[in-house]
C-alpha cells in the first residue's frame, strides 16, 4: 500500500538525523511500527508511560488516537 502525507521538511530532516536514517520512508516504517505497538498495549488493557531511567517522573501518554482503541 501506497500512502502520501505531507509533513514540515524541517521536522522529517530533524526525525532522520535524530534516528540516523537516510530516508523518510524508514522513519515512517519506524513510526507506522511505533503506533502498531501502542495499540496492541492499550487493547491488553495496558497504559504507556514515560519515565526517568530510576522509575521517577512519569508522564502517561496522551494520544487522541489512542483514546479510540477499545480493550
């Protein structure tokens, strides 16, 4: 399947650089793969956090998106 998004050429460039990838085909891979997992976290009924690397400060993360899946 073929799919065409316009994204912010500064923000795709500052993606790849940040991922070391040469192509914007691969960040989206990388995302596509990102979001599949995110997904199937919230169909087990799990939430998705962020935290420092000692367990403190965490954050849920909010994505509308998210919000839609059912468990």
């Amino acid at each position: 399947m073929e799919i065409r998004i316009n994204v912010d050429d500064n923000f795709m460039e500052s993606l790849k650089d940040r991922l070391n990838e040469k192509r914007a085909t691969d960040v989206t891979k990388d995302a596509l793969t990102l979001l599949n997992w995110a997904v199937s976290e919230i169909e087990n009924g799990r939430v998705i956090l962020s935290a420092q690397r000692d367990g403190t400060d965490m954050h849920r993360l909010a994505m509308p998106a998210l919000n839609k899946v059912t468990k």
